[in-house]
C-alpha cells in the first residue's frame, strides 16, 4: 500500500478493515512468528486484499490447516467475493475447497477434462 501511494493514515485504517475482515483483528499487534498456520493464512488472503484486486490467485490457501481453519478460511474468502466481488481462483488439491466451489475446472497434465457449473 505504501508503493500506491495510500497515506499511513489511509494504510492503518485499510490494515484494521482487512484484519477484521479475516477475522484476526486482536492479533494486530502479533509477529508472524506469534500467529497460528491458520491466523497466518488469514495475513495472507488480508495482504492480497490490500490493494482491492478484482482477482486473487489462491495457490494451495488451505495447505497444512486443520479442518476448521480450512472451513474458516472459506467463508471468509465466500464473503468477500459476495460483499467486495473479488474473484478467487484457486489452484489446488483439497477436495474441502472443490465442494464449496461455485465453478470447478479440472485438469490433467495442463488439459481441461471437465468445467463444471455449481
């Protein structure tokens, strides 16, 4: 944020939005090294919001989390593609994120063999 030029005013009140956004508001304060894998994650997905994208590319978000931050980790990113209309595109492997899809496209060895409408 501070490369486009947001005001530190402008970037401490984008940081509180995000990280309520993700639910991780109390640990605003917290190093990485004193957050969870599942409060990490959380960092992650508010840094790629920073910047208001229309798209974010989701490399494996639910990687090494239990089933609950999976499921967390989820509804936020469900949220903000409802309220903010971000899209998410994930690439990934965890059939916890294929079910809560709404567009699922599978590939094998970089072909489309299915592109399925939920």
């Amino acid at each position: 944020m501070h490369l486009q030029n947001y005001s530190k005013a402008e970037r401490n009140d984008r940081v509180e939005e995000l990280l309520t956004a993700v639910g991780i508001i109390d640990k605003l304060n917290k190093r990485p090294s004193q957050l969870s894998g599942g409060e990490q994650q959380r960092v992650a997905v508010a840094r790629a919001l920073a910047s208001k994208p229309r798209f974010i590319l989701a490399d494996e978000p639910t990687a090494n989390l239990d089933s609950k931050a999976t499921h967390d980790l989820l509804d936020i990113m469900e949220a903000l593609n409802e309220k903010e209309k971000m899209t998410f595109i994930f690439a990934t492997h965890d059939s916890r994120v294929m079910e809560r899809v709404k567009r699922l496209i599978t590939l094998d060895d970089g072909k489309v063999i299915n592109d399925e409408t939920k």
